[in-house]
C-alpha cells in the first residue's frame, strides 16, 4: 500500500510539474487572444468575463497590464462606468509602470479626474506623474496644457495664466501655442481683468488671422468692449461677426441690442 501511495504521489507531482510548464504559461496569452477576438464580436460581457479571470488567476502575467487596461476600456467606453474603468487603469498603470499600456492607462486615469470625477487636483498630479516618468515617451507640451486645463475647470485663473504661459515659453514651437495664446486671453476675461483681457485677445487675433479660435475671440472681444464702456467698439466687431460668420445668429441680435441701447442714450 506504501509503495502504491508513493507512486501516485509522483504521479500528482508530476501532473503540477506539467501543469506549470510551458503550455500552462500560455494560457494568459490564450486567454487574452480569445477575449480580443470576442471583443472584435462586440461580446463585451463574455470578454470581460475571460479578462477577469486572467487576471485573478495570472496576476503576475506579463499580460496582466494589458488585460487591466482592456478591462479599463471596456467599462470607460462600452459600459459607461468611469469609476470602476478608473481601478481597472490604475491596476494597468501600476503593472507596466514604465510602458506604453502604463502611459495610455495614466492619460485615462488624468482624463476621469478630469472630465468625470471633477477632481481637478488628482488630475493635475496625474498629468504631473506622465510628465515625470514618461520622459522621451510624451510631448510634453500637451500635458503642460493640460495641467492649466486642470486649474481653469477649479477656476484658479491665476495659477492657470501661469501654466499657459509656462507652456508657451518652454515650448516655442507647440502647436498648442494657438489654443495657449487664446486660453490666456480667456482667463483674462472670465477674471474680469478687463484691460489685459483686450490685449491679450487683440496680440492674438494679430498673431492668428485665420483661427479655429476667430469667431469666439472676437466675440468675447466685443464683450470686453462693452464692459470697458466702449460700445462702438464693441459694434463694430459684433457687425463684423455678424457679417462674416451669418450661421452664428447671437452677434446679429448683438448688434440689434447694442445698436438700440446706443440710440436711446443718444
């Protein structure tokens, strides 16, 4: 009897042996293929479910980070569940800490901070972490940017005209300098800085004739204008608009007011 317990226990050993060879090293990869190709079906709840259970069964796979960020995607995109997309690209970022699914993971925590959570502090050490640890891997302008985003959604518009304009300086050749130069200009205004507000909108329309920008600078322009008490100003850039951009009907009934007002202080 000893002698037939000892060999199955050889036997079982084995079996373990074999069962964490390399075919069983595979099996995360296996799991994963699978669940992309259900992914490419739009079978979302049956992917996940092969996800989930790769990562709870290999969580030490080198796989683990992409399965983490696919879990994210699934929930941020297809479930619209930022919150628990967020733990799922949190578990990627700390899994490939230095990688590219790592980096993608941490532009989408920053961004459910952001624009879902309203967390605009966490998302500015998120966008500072990128910055950090991401060097050679990220143009780092766009996060600089993005960092005075942060501070303009809390409404600091001092500490926002700072990052906006650090990223200008040390980044001279950004193409975000359009969006940069008139964001400046903005928090000017939203702060009731009225006179830099009109400078800062007047460098920039000198600067870009033809921005994506043109009809809302301009606007808000006009706007600063008349709360600077120059209403004639003011009317002839509201005419202007009115004139140039007719699918946009507010400068027309500006104009229509403004005209009015004047007459009647006349």
């Amino acid at each position: 009897m000893n002698s037939r317990f000892a060999m199955l226990a050889v036997a079982a050993a084995v079996a373990i042996v074999t069962l964490q060879g390399p075919g069983c090293q595979k099996m995360d990869e296996q799991l994963y293929e699978s669940a992309e190709e259900l992914l490419e079906h739009r079978k979302y709840k049956e992917a996940e479910k092969k996800l989930t259970f790769l990562v709870n069964q290999y969580p030490e796979s080198p796989i683990a980070a992409k399965a983490y960020f696919k879990l994210g995607e699934m929930e941020y995109f297809f479930f619209k569940k930022p919150e628990a997309a967020l733990d799922n690209f949190v578990h990627a970022a700390r899994a490939d800490k230095k990688g590219k699914t790592g980096l993608e993971a941490q532009k989408h925590i920053a961004e459910i901070y952001l624009n879902h959570m309203r967390n605009h502090e966490l998302a500015i050490l998120q966008y500072q972490r990128i910055i950090r640890d991401f060097k050679g891997m990220v143009e780092a302008d766009e996060f600089h940017y993005m960092i005075a985003q942060a501070y303009y959604g809390k409404r600091d518009y001092k500490q926002a005209i700072i990052e906006y304009q650090n990223m200008l300086d040390m980044f001279p050749d950004s193409k975000l300098r359009e969006d940069g130069m008139h964001s400046i200009a903005t928090c000017y205004f939203v702060d009731g800085q009225l006179e830099e507000a009109m400078n800062q909108y007047l460098a920039f329309l000198i600067k870009y004739k033809s921005s994506k920008h043109d009809y809302d600078a301009r606007m808000s322009l006009a706007m600063v204008y008349e709360g600077l008490d120059q209403p004639t100003k003011a009317l002839n850039v509201y005419s202007y608009l009115a004139e140039k951009y007719p699918d946009h009907p507010m400068a027309g009934r500006k104009v229509d007011i403004l005209a009015e007002r004047m007459k009647d202080q006349k």
